[in-house]
C-alpha cells in the first residue's frame, strides 16, 4: 500500500501497450500474435495489462508457472488460450491445469507420462504443447529423437496443438544460432506437421528469417523495451519511473558519495539524493564509480549521471550541470520512461531492461494511463 506522496512513482501506460501488441500481431501476421505476461506482465501489473491486451485483440497468453496461469484465468474471458511455460511443475495435480484449461508446456517424458496417464484416466486427452530444446538446454525435450519416442510411447492421449521452442540470442540477428535453432526447429515442424508451430520472442518477430510460423511470443516488447537492440526502438515505451530529490548538497573537490566510497567528486560537486533505491529494485550498480560510468536520470528532460553505490533506499544524483533551481527537494527526476530509455537506463546499470522491470518495487505509487 503506497500513500499518493510516495516518493517513487511508475506510470503505466495501458494505451502504449496495446499499441504495441496490435504492431507486433501487425509483423507476425498472417501468423498469429500471443501475449507473453510471466512474472506478473513483467512487472507492470498482470491485472490490468491482461485485460487490456485481451482488449486490444490478444487471445493467447503464456505465463510460467500454475499459479500465474489461475490468476490469468480469473482475469480473462473462458475463449482466453493460457499457457505454462514451465510445464507441468513437479508435485503438481494435473486436473487442475484441466480443470482451469491451462496448458502445460510439456517439456520431458516423465511431464509426457504424467500428463497421458491423467488424461488416461479422465478419459480424453488434455490439451497441452510440446517444448523442444533446440539450443537452450533449460526446459524441453533434449532433442527431436527424445521427443519422438517419448510420443511413440505416451503421446496418444497427451492433447497436444503446439509445438514450441525458445531462442537463445534472438536479439542478436547475426548470431550463427539462430538459424541452428531455426533449422532444428523445422525439422521438428516436418515430424509433426499437424501441430502448430511457435518459436519468435519480441526479438524473433524481428529475425531476417522471419520465424514466426503459426504463433509468435512476445513479451519485453509489449512492456516497451527495444526488441532490435542497437536499432532505434520500434516499440512506444509503456513504463515510466519517476523518484523524488529527498535533499541536496553541495560537497568539494575530494569528497566522496556513498557507500565504500565508490565515487570521488573531481570538482565541487551538487548532489541529488533521490527516494528510492535497491529495495525498490533499483540496481545497486547503477551509479557511477571512479572506474566506470552508471545511468543517467532526467528532470525535465535534462540528464545527469547517478554516482556512487545505490543503497536500499537511496540513490545520488550529480546534478552539477542543471540550473540550481530545477533540482531542489520534491524535484522528481525520471529514470526511464520517455526521456531515458529503459533499454538504455539497464544497460549503463550493468542488467538489462527485463530484470530492471521484473525487480520493480512494491513501494511505487502505480498510476494506470488508459490515455491516448
Ligand atoms: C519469456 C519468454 C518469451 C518472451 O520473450 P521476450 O524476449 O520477452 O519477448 C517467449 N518464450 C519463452 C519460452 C519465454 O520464456
């Protein structure tokens, strides 16, 4: 529960997303177009970004794991598709995936064999994908062989309508995987020419190959990040993080900022100290240190670098450069959002835009822009 004064603010801008959904069903057709909304619609707030996708034409929705896949279920139409990415999760009942038309995206033979004998014994198959590994080694049949005879043996009643895997470096375009990947993955296509296929995330869509087949899966892209990184953004940003200046300060040549001292001033010096730190999900490389830049921030679309370590509740701004009256106490400097790109923002803070919006913090005010 955070008061209306809370310090850290995310703007949320419904409008974009939908936009973006509608550009990128625009790309993938005359393949179909899902929505990727894991880890709580990658932070933004699967409540009211489920809704509004639906609303903007989305009908299929990965999620990772079986309670994500309840809570979409309450909030979407009985027509919604919901898949699993991560399966069928170990201690897992089964029945409750088909009691709640989730599918799971089967992605081992003892997943295979739990989810046939279910539907072995409920009398009908139960609807589900088939993920094949075909480069990431993380969740899949390890190979077209594995899947092969894992559907020789279990796959009658399995229900399966979906047949996917997952890129390695998509956004990569000249990484010499992506068309290992994509020669794998139509090889697979060929051994079960009756299923759907699905194989882009936000950057496939964007691959000179075009892999989108009958189904693409993006996610980053909705929430506004850049899916051709090092290209100008296609995609309209959706989040903006703006953080309140709490005090600021002079200091001298010499002095430093922060926790280990990480940061010396060269000059004399006016700091920002801003209301929001790690505990917030802020990175806690993020500022400047003697060795190496950090991000810049934005008041009123001038920018500035942080400096020093970010702390759990805290973090500095050098605002040298700016007019002394556009920075006092109450000034609200932006993170990322229009002025500051989120891609750029997580890259001079040492992660990457997915993890800067999946850690956002529970103490932002959220305000929810159906606008324009
Ligand atoms: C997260 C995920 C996606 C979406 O990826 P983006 O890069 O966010 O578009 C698609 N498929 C799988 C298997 C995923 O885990």
């Amino acid at each position: 529960m955070s008061p209306d004064s809370a310090p850290g603010r995310l703007t949320i801008d419904l409008a974009a997303l939908a936009d973006n959904w509608r550009a990128l069903a625009g790309l993938a057709a005359p393949g179909r177009c899902a929505a990727v909304v894991k880890a709580d619609a990658y932070g933004i707030g699967l409540d009211r970004a489920a809704p509004a996708l639906w609303a903007a034409g989305a009908r299929t929705f990965f999620v990772a794991h079986l309670g994500e896949g309840l809570f979409a279920r309450r909030l979407l139409p009985p027509e919604a598709e919901i898949y699993l990415l991560n399966g069928l999760e170990a201690g897992a009942d089964p029945a409750d995936y088909r009691e709640h038309r989730l599918k799971p995206a089967i992605g081992s033979l003892e997943e295979l064999a739990r989810w046939s004998a279910f539907a072995a014994r409920a009398g009908s198959p139960a609807p589900c994908a088939l993920h094949l590994d075909t480069g990431m080694s993380r969740l899949g049949f390890s190979s077209l062989e594995a899947l092969g005879a894992a559907m020789e043996t279990h796959g009658a009643l399995c229900g399966a309508g979906l047949l996917m895997s997952h890129f390695v470096s998509s956004e990569i375009p000249d990484d010499p995987l992506n068309a290992l990947q994509i020669a794998r993955f139509a090889a697979a296509r060929a051994a079960f020419p009756h299923l759907s296929a699905s194989l882009a995330n936000s950057s496939g869509i964007f691959l000179p190959e075009r892999p989108i087949y009958d189904l693409a899966r993006p996610g980053y892209a909705l929430y506004g990040g850049n899916p051709t990184p090092g290209r100008p953004n296609p995609m309209r940003p959706v989040v903006t993080l703006t953080v309140a200046v709490q005090q600021t300060r002079w200091i001298e040549a010499g002095a430093t900022c922060g926790y280990n001292a990480q940061w010396t001033a060269r000059r004399r010096t006016r700091l920002a100290t801003l209301s929001a730190g790690y505990a917030d999900g802020l990175p806690r490389g993020a500022g400047a240190t003697d060795s190496r830049p950090g991000a810049e921030v934005a008041f009123a679309g001038r920018r500035c670098p942080l400096v020093g370590r970010v702390s759990m509740d805290l973090t500095i701004a050098d605002v040298t450069d700016l007019p002394e009256d556009a920075v006092t106490a109450g000034s609200r400097a932006e993170l990322f959002g229009a002025a500051v790109e989120l891609d750029d923002f997580a890259a001079r803070s040492g992660t990457i835009g997915y993890q800067a919006l999946t850690s956002l913090g529970g103490r932002y005010r959220r305000d929810y822009a159906q606008g324009k």
